[in-house]
C-alpha cells in the first residue's frame, strides 16, 4: 500500500475513473464509489492511497482504495509550468508535433506530456488531429498537435 499523488485523466459517466501516478506517469484505476465520494474531474491532483491492480495489471497497475481531495499538491506549480511551456513551445513551430516529440523537447515521459498536452487541449490553446492507421481502429495510433489548424496544412501562395 503506498499513498501517492494522482492525476485524474478520465472520469467515465459510471464514475469509474482512471488517473496517473505523478512520480512514474503510471496508470490508476478509481472505482466509481471512491471517485464520486471525492468528486473528481478530469485534470484533478489528489492524494490516494493504491494498491497493486490485480485485475488488469498489465493496463492499470494500480488501484485506488482511497483518495483525498484536500491533500496538498505541490505538483500542480510544475504541471501549470510544463503545460505553458508546450503552449510556448507549439507557438513556436512551424507545423504539428507529435506527443513523442513535445515528451522529448522537454525529457518527460509520453504519458506526462500526453496529458499536459489534453490539458492544453481542452483549455483551448492547441488543436489536436487524431491519426487512424487503419479504418476499423477504435482509437488513433498518434496524435498530432500544433498551435491551430493552420499549422496542419502547407498554403501555397
């Protein structure tokens, strides 16, 4: 049993929710009535106490028994600087960038900058275009992200 600081990712309509270690970029699972009783939204940084997943250990190695909204989250000072140094960093490019690329430019790991780069997204100061590799996927093989939809495009004038 550790107690570590999360980072909510996604919060499902069931209120199952899924997060990130902040040490190791790992995934969490939160079941429905630890979630709710902390009322958390995607974006949230809370303290939680998880266990070894022994469902789906592969996908989500941990599981949250308990989570604290009130607990003190140092990380959030870093989280805010990283997420306006992609939004500096996409302002600056000529084109799109990759999350492996936007992971190297700043030496995180692709889970971190994956989600600084949702953050950055639904605050609405990125675009992102999602890349199928093959019709029948249910989710894109890479994500590509600039500052706005021109920089996906060449304009030839």
């Amino acid at each position: 049993m550790e107690e570590i600081e999360v980072m909510c990712t996604t919060v499902l309509a069931t209120n199952t929710a899924f997060a990130v270690r902040a040490d190791t970029g790992e995934q969490v699972f939160i079941p429905s009535a630890v979630a709710h009783a902390a009322k958390l939204q995607p974006a949230d940084t809370v303290r939680a106490t998880v266990v070894p997943n022994t469902h789906y250990p592969e996908k989500t190695p941990w599981f949250a028994i308990r989570v604290e909204r009130d607990a003190p989250v140092p990380a959030l000072i870093a989280q805010d600087s990283l997420d306006q140094r992609i939004v500096e960093y996409l302002d600056v490019q000529p084109a799109y960038a990759t999350t492996s690329e936007v992971a190297e430019e700043f030496n995180v790991d692709t889970t971190i900058a994956g989600n600084a780069l949702n953050r950055v997204f639904r605050r609405g100061q990125a675009v992102r275009a999602d890349v199928y590799s093959k019709p029948d996927q249910q989710r894109a093989s890479f994500c590509l992200w600039a500052a706005n939809t021109s920089r996906f495009v060449e304009v030839d004038l």
